[in-house]
C-alpha cells in the first residue's frame, strides 16, 4: 500500500474517532477507499479542530496570568500597607523617645534658670558685693574684709558655672525639640502614606476580587468551546483542564527549585573558593623537632618492607554550620495555631482571630511560639536567619518574591517541613495548606 494510501486511511480514522458523524465519509469494508478530496476534507477539519483547541488553550492560559497577575498586586498592595503600618508604629515610638529627652532636657534648663536665680538673690542677701567705699569703710578690718573678697571671688565662679551649665542645658534642649519636631513631622507623614496605602490595597484587592469572577466566568464559557471542539462532556473538558493548570504549576515549580538548587550550589562554590585553605608543608622540608618528653617515645611503627609507617591523619575540623537547627521552642506550639486557622478567611491586614493575611497569619502564629514578628513579611524576612529554600523545616519562613529579591516579597507562609506549609494566600482563598511542589518559594529563613 502506498504512503499516501495509508496516509488517506488513518486521517478517515482519526476523523470518524474524533468529529460526530455528520457529512464525514465513514470507512466501510464493502465501500472503495476515500479519494483524495475527501482525505484533504478530513484533514482539514482535524487540523482545524486542532487549531481551535490550540486557540482555547491560548486563552486559558492568558486568563491564568491575567489571575496570577492580579493577585500578586493585590499582595503586593496588602504587604505595602502593612509596610507602611509597621513604619508608622516605629515613627511613633521614636516620637515618644524624642519627646521625652526634649521634656526632660527643657526640665533642666528650668532647673538650671531656677539655680541661677536662687544664687543671685543669695549672693544680694548676704552682702556679696565689695566695692572700694565698702572696703574703706568696714569696721571688719582687713581680716573681714579678706573674707568679704573670697565670698565674692565664690559667689562669681559659682555663678559663671551656673551659667555654663545653663548654656549646656539650654543647647541641649534646643537640639532634642528641634530632634521632637522632625519626629512629630515623619509620623505625620508616615500617617498620610499609611492612608494612602490602605485605599491602595483595598483597590487592588477588589480589582483581583473583580477579575477572579470575571476570569472564572470567561473561563467556564472556555471550558465549554473545549468540550465541543475535543467532542467530550464539560465534566470531563473541566477535569480535563483543571489537571493541566495543576500540571503546569508544578513545571513551574519544579523550574524554580532547579533554579534555586543552581544558585544555591552556586553559592557555596564561591563560599569554598574564598576560604584560605590550608598550607601545607613541602615534602622535602624536614619537620620540626618534637621537645623532648620525659618518657621515651615509643619506635615508630614499621611495615613490612622496613618503611616507616606515617602516623594516621588528625581528625578533619568540623565543617561551618551554615544551616541552623530551628528552635525547638514554640514550633509545635507555632504549628498548632496555625493548623487550627485552616478554613478562615482570608482578609488583608487581617491578624485574627477570624481572618488572616499572610504575615498576620506568621506573626501570631509564632506569637504563640514565643517569638515577636512584625506584621510585614519583608520585616519578617530579617527576623531570623536565612537558610537554602530546600532546607527549611517545620516551623521556619518561607517566601515569595516578584522579583526574585527581598524589595519583591509579597508573601509569606509557615512551613511544616517536607515541602509542606499553611498560607493565608489571597482575597477569596480561605487560609490553606500547600506544597512547595506547586508554589516554590524565593526564600527561607529560620526563627
């Protein structure tokens, strides 16, 4: 038979498999072969058809970065408000310290004023003042009058300390109001951008609520053309994609754990190759004599060709430990609370206790584990110390950037070790557990 024979043949095939049985010519025994046009026909619609799930596939996957790229927005906003809370908080403490050198530094000028005064009047009461008609007139004779001058010599250097002091004081307090002031102008500041970045993340997370139904909308109407173009139920079409989008993200995810396995050995590489290694002696340089002990050293060892035996090498020191063990303390206790968050809400700048965003949902749960977090995952980020993404365990950060450096982080979650972790991941998904086998982190750090 020949190939475009047997090509005709399996096109009719493929056709009457895949396309109902509607004015497509159907194989039969008793029938002569398809001719060429009704090959061509066939092909056609098979190619056609294959070209129009092609194009719906096209659309899904649009539809899914459009999704993705909303969410990250809108986490993004919620993390900058947080940011921005979190700023404010620190203003504000640093605005309660300033003012309070600025009271205590205005108290002492005060004191200083008050001594000043107190010194003046006590040097007029007591007669202080010498001058030449009170120095010829005294009936106190030169003895008195000897005295009178050292009262006054006194009084003088008393005052032109007081004076001093006051000066100090005086500078001081000028410096801690001026010190007051800025403080009070940042917090005002910080304040305003707080506004601002609250109606920022209340935007993005209705604009990402808004494309989440829409998407989903468009999507089902998506699923549908599927399942008419491949000739299958919408169930299965649903299945069917569904399987795919899970298939795809763990693709991506497994890239990035390749990717982060990279720079990690990377990494180490360029760790090892910085260190000083060892120097080690010729071989022709004779060793330095050993001081000679008490007792008299025992032969050295030889084989059996009458060659000496090398004595055996000195353990190797132990490597750096460059990944901490985590804290044992609070992890379960950390864990636990964060288990039993699964299945509320997700709400951004939300930290309980009936709704979470993300870092609202690390922060408290390692509140219960004894350790203060602020509520801001790039704050987060610097809380601990970071390790290689691969070993993280239970109970250490796990991270997720735009841009693949700490300025992008827009989420964080617990991990529960074995690639496992619990998230409160995004505006309509209530807090989860997930996998780093389909959503790889950026970063790790352990508390």
């Amino acid at each position: 038979m020949r190939p475009a024979t047997r090509t005709a043949l399996a096109l009719a095939a493929t056709l009457a498999m895949a396309l109902p049985l509607t004015g497509a010519a159907v194989a039969d025994p008793g029938q002569p072969l398809p001719s060429q046009e009704q090959v061509d026909q066939a092909q056609q619609q098979v190619t056609s058809r294959a070209q129009g799930v092609a194009g719906i596939q096209a659309e899904f996957d649009a539809a899914n970065a459009r999704l993705e790229s909303a969410n990250v927005a809108a986490e993004m906003a919620a993390e900058a408000y947080n940011g921005a809370v979190w700023r404010l908080s620190q203003a504000r403490k640093e605005t309660r310290v300033a003012e309070a050198r600025s009271a205590k530094a205005n108290r002492q000028v005060e004191a200083q004023r008050i001594a000043i005064v107190t010194l003046v009047t006590e040097s007029y009461q007591n007669g202080t003042e010498l001058n030449t008609a009170t120095a010829m007139m005294s009936s106190e004779g030169p003895v008195g009058m000897m005295n009178r001058y050292a009262v006054v010599s006194s009084a003088g250097d008393s005052m032109e300390a007081r004076h001093e002091l006051f000066r100090v004081a005086s500078a001081r307090a000028k410096a801690y109001v001026g010190e007051a002031d800025r403080a009070r102008a940042k917090q005002e500041q910080l304040t305003t951008d707080a506004r601002a970045m609250r109606d920022q993340a209340g935007a993005a997370a209705a604009s990402a609520g808004s494309a989440a139904a829409e998407i989903a909308s468009h999507k089902q109407v998506l699923v549908r053309a599927l399942a008419k173009a491949q000739n299958i139920s919408v169930a299965l079409a649903t299945e069917r994609q569904q399987g795919l989008e899970e298939l795809a993200q763990q693709r991506a995810a497994a890239a990035a754990a390749t990717k982060s396995a990279a720079a990690e050995a990377a990494q180490q590489a360029a760790q090892a190759a910085t260190q000083k290694p060892a120097t080690q002696k010729p071989a022709t340089q004779k060793p330095k004599p050993a001081p000679k002990p008490a007792p008299k050293p025992a032969e050295t060892p030889k084989d059996q060709g009458g060659n000496t035996t090398p004595p055996p090498a000195a353990d190797p020191a132990p490597p750096v430990d460059n990944n901490p063990p985590p804290s044992s303390s609070g992890v379960d206790r950390a864990i636990a609370y964060a288990r039993a968050q699964v299945g509320k809400p997700y709400r951004w700048g939300a930290s309980g206790p009936s709704s979470f965003d993300c870092s609202g949902l690390t922060m408290m749960a390692w509140r219960q584990g004894g350790k203060s977090l602020p509520h801001y995952s790039v704050a987060q980020l610097d809380a601990g110390t970071r390790i290689p993404v691969s070993s993280a365990k239970a109970g250490d950060l796990l991270f997720w950037s735009s841009n693949g450096r700490p300025s992008g982080i827009h989420h964080v979650a617990l991990s529960l070790g074995g690639g496992q972790f619990i998230e409160a991941a995004r505006t309509g998904v209530p807090v989860r557990y997930n996998s780093v086998s389909t959503w790889y982190p950026d970063f790790a750090v352990r508390l």
